[in-house]
C-alpha cells in the first residue's frame, strides 16, 4: 500500500511483496528545472505556475503510459492550483474533474488514521504509551518482548513487526470486519518497540481498529464524522465499496499493455482499511492539507488542537539526526534541499504523493492511475522544488573516511519478513554498497549512484543532494543504512544466512551438479542399469535428487515469483500449496542420497572419482534443502 518511488517496485506491493530485480536500485534523480528568480512570488503567481505545471504533468504522463492524474498546490491557506489531467473512465471518455474525481490514495489513508488516533489522544480517551492491548478487545498482540506495543511505536512504525502479505494482502472482496482479520493475521514480532522503523500496515491497520473498538463506532463512519463531514469533504470516503452516492466519481486504474490503457479490476483492502482504503478527490484533499498546515484548522473548522497537529509533524523518532526523522504518523523525506512532511501511497493501479512544507505553508497532491506513477509524482515534486525553491548553498566540506571498507556489503531492508513463506521475497531487494574511489557505490549496474564522504558515517551524493548515513554498533561494526530520500525504509546489514552472496552461488553450483548427472544417466543408462545393485541404487537416487531439485525451484519460482501479485496476496491456490509441498519430498531424497553415499564409501564400490562426483551432488541436495529452511520454503508457512 506503501509508494516509496521507484525502489518500492522493487519490494512489496504496499511491501507489498512484489518481485523484482535482484538488487533495488537507488531511483534516478529527476531533470532538475532551474530558476533564479525569487521563489514565492512565482509561485503565487497562477499565471505563470498553471503551464509549468501542464507541462511537468504532461511529460511524466506521456512518459510513465498513465491515464489519468490529478495535482493540487495549497499555500497559506489557500488552493493555488486543482487540476485534472486525462481520462477518470477511458473507455467513457471522462475526464478527471480535480473536484470530484476520486483517486484511491492507498497508505496516504493512513494519515486520516492517525489524524483520528490523536484526536482521542487530545480527548484523553488514548495514551500514546499505553499497551495497545489495553484497549483492543477482539484479540490481543502476543506479549513478545518485555516492552509492549503502543500507540507511539504504531504512529511511529516502529512497534517492531514483521511484513507479510502472502494469501491476505488484498482483498477481491469488501471485508466488513476489521476485527476479524486482523486477529486471524497477526505478525510475528521481530524487534523490540521503539528499536527501529519498519514501516506496517498491520499496525495502521491496528491503530484504526483501536479507534473503532474506543469509540464503539465503526473506523468508516469515525472517520466520516470527524475528519471528512468537519472539512467538508464531499467526494472522500474510506469505505469499501464506494458508496453508490459516490460510484459515478470514481477514476478507474489501468495498466498500459499491447499500446493500449487496460482496466484494472478493483481490488480492496479488506481489513486492513485503516491503512489503505481511501478514495478522495484533489479538491478535498486540499482542504485537510491546509486544515494539517494550519495547526488542525481550515475555515473555521477544527479537527485537531493547534499543540496536538504540531507534534504529529514533531520528529518522534530518529535514525540519525543529520537526517529525516519519523514524526507522529507523516514522514519526513529531503529532496532538493527541503525537508517534506508527508506520506505516499500505492497499490496496484495507483500511485499518490502528499507532501508539506510547512516551513513555506505549502502542500503539494499528486495522485495517477496507473504506469509508473511513484516516479512520475516524484520527478514533478523535484521538478517543483527546483523551479521555486532550487538549492542554496555550495558544495558539502570535503571529510576524510578513515576506511571505507567497513560500509561495503549487501543490505536488506527492515521491512521484511521473516517467520513465514513471505521471506522468500527478500532476496529480491538487496542495495548492495561498494567501495568505488574515494567514495561509494550505492545500488546495482546501471542504476548505482556514487556518494562522498561528508563527516563521519555520512556522505552525499556526488553532484547531487541526497545524503545516507550508516550506524555503527560498540565495536564499530557497521549495522544499518539510512537514506534521506527514503527515509520509510531503512535498512540493515545482511547477515552472512541472509546474504545472496552465499545463497546464488548454492544454488547455482547446484544446478550445475544435477544438470550433469541427469546428462550423465541420459548418456550412460544402459551401462546404469547394468551395474552392481548398490551402485545402481545410489546412481538412481542422485539422479532423481538431480530431477526433483530443479523441477522444486522451478515451481516455487513460477507460483512465488512469477504469478501475479493480485493473485498471490489475495488467495492461496492450490498449485502453491503443493509447489510448497516439494521441498518436503526433495528432504526424503536427500536423507536417501546422503545414506547411499555413505553406504558406498564403505563398501568402495564405485571409483573414487564416482564417489567424490555422487558425494558432491548429495552436499549440494543439502545445501539447497538449508535453502529451503532458510528461506521459510518447508511446507506451508502462510501469515
């Protein structure tokens, strides 16, 4: 549900756990517009600000294959600018009405959540550091850790959850209980509360289900009553469906394939709709921006106490303090020397950005339905933080690293899972770091961008803004990376277990080994199954290892990897259960092959270089079986 740019893609769909390329790629920067005239007075200025913007909006439409969009601009308390740009309905011809259209926000809802968590907070109804189990009465969170989970280490992402998705991450179908849902989910808990941010819908989710069950009203008509009705947001809803009222307003998704814009059928956030389930037009998302930039006021109108909107936008928690921190459910991001207060979101079919500034009372929504709409809402953020608000200052004081070395390795990223068949999916999203010159080298081919050191465990970007730190732990042994343009999704150093470094080359050594024998019993079965009775055996049960082992890979590849990721969060079907019943029978063969080699070493029955070739491919069975159990690939392990 999450948008985290481009690097998102490489991650989970809201994580959700989407494939992708092997190692995440540090996004692009954007073209950056340059101006030097005085910011605020251009930006006032309509005339001049609506082209720019038509232009930006244009380009990145084109460019991304998306067909719809919708961008709203608020400054000191007023819209600047709503516009809508293509088609709410293509195969109607509707075009977006910035008004009335609706756009799914995804985990931008999240934000409505936790504008109602801290409005019971004010209220004296919750305790921000009060045990979330004090108030849920349907379940309760499994008291892992001597800390419990509360409603700061919820706001906060930092209650220390696991990610998951596999079978319950979207809905086909509208859940009506969130409740329900969220107890038949729970994540396993990973970390200690307050350790470290790992972004989790389950624990939006969770806090809008707190809200519910404090209140004794539905988080749908909460919501309503005391965000939405107070602003006068007409054309907002969290429910799911839309209601009927509503319908005719809705911007359908599309995915651009064959040269042409293609539904995409709605899917739903089920009971997770406290993280996700919001549908809202431009216009009305300007009014809770500037009710947010106004300290919980818009037309006289509050939702919120001036105290009470300035610490959701106080910092609440850092990785380092030279970079953005987490505040009190927005997240702070820097981008072209600004420091953006906001929050994104995607799912499927779109892709949204609402970011503040309040330190020039600015609010920018973005929001598209469809292609790759987190990049083309990020360039056009860029684009306007360079033409109104561009750098100031020179280049970052040079820093001498004592070493460099101890920054390089494979790092994955917090939000993970790690108890359930989820798992697999980290290997798929590692940022690997490397020593390149006098600096490093962050990301992949192509994709890797280059910083320079700038103090100590922190550097910038060359030729850019973007800065990473690193945290060292009391032995100066490198744990995390942080990353300013990406603040939601920190990052830890892989353990040797966890690294692809040691688990490609398993499986690819494997695969060459039982490639061989299975041309070896193609080339010599007539002289096979002329063989002593024990040679046989032992030639036999390496080559079906040989046989089952790449059949098994290639099946959870094809139902884990390949499928759909509509498909794969929404159910469990048939053919993943027993593509994860494999490994099972692949364990029974290599127990077989392990004996048999032994049995043959003592009897010497075979050459010795037969016994080495057929002993090699029983410890590669073994490796790719410590495979299976590392990446949760045993049986079923569903969240």
């Amino acid at each position: 549900m999450m948008n985290v740019k481009k690097i998102a893609a490489c991650l989970m769909a809201g994580l959700a756990l989407s494939g992708g390329a092997a190692d995440a790629a540090v996004p692009p920067p954007a073209p950056q517009v340059a101006s030097a005239a005085p910011a605020s007075p251009i930006l006032d200025d309509v005339t001049t600000l609506a082209p720019f913007v038509d232009g930006v909006m244009t380009a990145q439409m084109e460019q991304w294959k998306i067909p719809g969009a919708v961008i709203v601009i608020v400054k000191d308390g007023k819209t600047l600018l709503a516009k809508g740009y293509g088609y709410a309905d293509v195969e109607k011809g509707a075009r977006v009405d910035p008004d009335k259209s609706l756009f799914r926000i995804a985990s931008t809802t999240k934000l409505f959540t936790w504008t109602a968590v801290m409005q019971l907070v004010e209220q004296g109804r919750l305790n921000l550091d009060a045990d979330v189990n004090t108030y849920l009465k349907s379940f309760k969170i499994p008291a892992t850790y001597a800390k419990p989970v509360t409603l700061r280490s919820l706001l906060t992402h930092t209650a220390g959850f696991e990610e998951g998705s596999v079978g319950y991450g979207i809905a086909l179908q509208p859940e009506p209980s969130i409740a329900k849902v969220l107890g038949a989910h729970i994540p396993a808990r990973v970390r200690p509360p307050g350790e470290m941010l790992s972004y989790s819908n389950y624990g939006a989710a969770l806090a809008g289900l707190i809200v519910q069950e404090v209140t004794g009203v539905p988080y749908e008509d909460y919501v309503q009553r005391n965000i939405f009705d107070p602003l006068g947001m007409k054309y907002a809803t969290v429910r799911e469906p839309v209601p009927a009222a509503l319908v005719p307003y809705k911007v359908n998704g599309y995915a651009w394939e064959n040269g042409a814009f293609v539904f995409q059928k709605q899917t739903f956030e089920g009971g997770f709709r406290p993280a996700g389930s919001g549908a809202v037009s431009g216009a009305d998302m300007a009014r809770f921006m500037i009710a947010q930039l106004q300290d919980g006021e818009y037309e006289g109108k509050r939702i919120l106490l001036p105290a009470t909107a300035r610490l959701m936008r106080t910092p609440a928690f850092y990785y380092d303090k030279r970079l953005p921190a987490m505040d009190l459910g927005f997240y702070e991001t820097a981008m072209g020397g600004q420091m953006l207060v906001g929050h994104g979101g995607s799912d499927p079919a779109f892709n949204t950005e609402l970011s503040l500034l309040p330190a020039h009372n600015l609010g920018v929504f973005i929001s598209f339905s469809g292609g790759e709409g987190g990049v083309a809402a990020e360039n056009v953020e860029k684009a306007l933080l360079a033409r109104y608000y561009p750098p100031q200052g020179g280049a970052p004081a040079s820093y001498k690293a004592a070493s460099l070395e101890k920054y390089a390795g494979s790092y994955q990223f917090t939000r993970r899972n790690h108890t359930k068949v989820d798992k697999v999916y980290d290997l798929l999203s590692r940022m690997p770091v490397k020593v390149s010159g006098e600096g490093l080298s962050v990301g992949q081919g192509n994709d890797a961008v280059q910083f320079a050191p700038t103090g100590p465990d922190l550097f910038q970007e060359i030729g850019g803004q973007r800065r990473i730190a690193f945290r060292v732990d009391g032995s100066g042994a490198v744990t995390h990376m942080f990353m300013d343009f990406l603040s939601p999704i920190p990052l830890e150093r892989a353990s040797l277990l966890d690294d692809t470094a040691l688990w490609y080359p398993v499986l690819v050594v494997a695969l060459l080994l039982f490639g061989s024998a299975l041309l070896g019993f193609l080339y010599r079965r007539r002289e096979i199954w002329a063989a002593p009775r024990a040679d046989r055996r032992l030639i036999l049960i390496s080559t079906a290892v040989s046989l089952w082992g790449p059949l098994t890979l290639a099946a959870l590849f094809v139902f884990l990897i390949l499928t759909d990721v509509v498909a794969r969060q929404s159910s469990v079907p048939l053919n993943l259960k027993l593509a994860l019943g494999m490994p099972i029978v692949f364990i029974g063969l290599t127990a077989a092959s392990l004996v048999a080699v032994v049995r043959v070493w003592m009897r010497k029955g075979l050459t010795l270089r037969l016994r080495l070739y057929h002993s090699a491919i029983a410890l590669a069975a073994l490796g790719v079986v410590a495979f299976f159990a590392q990446w949760n690939l045993l049986g079923w392990r569903f969240g």
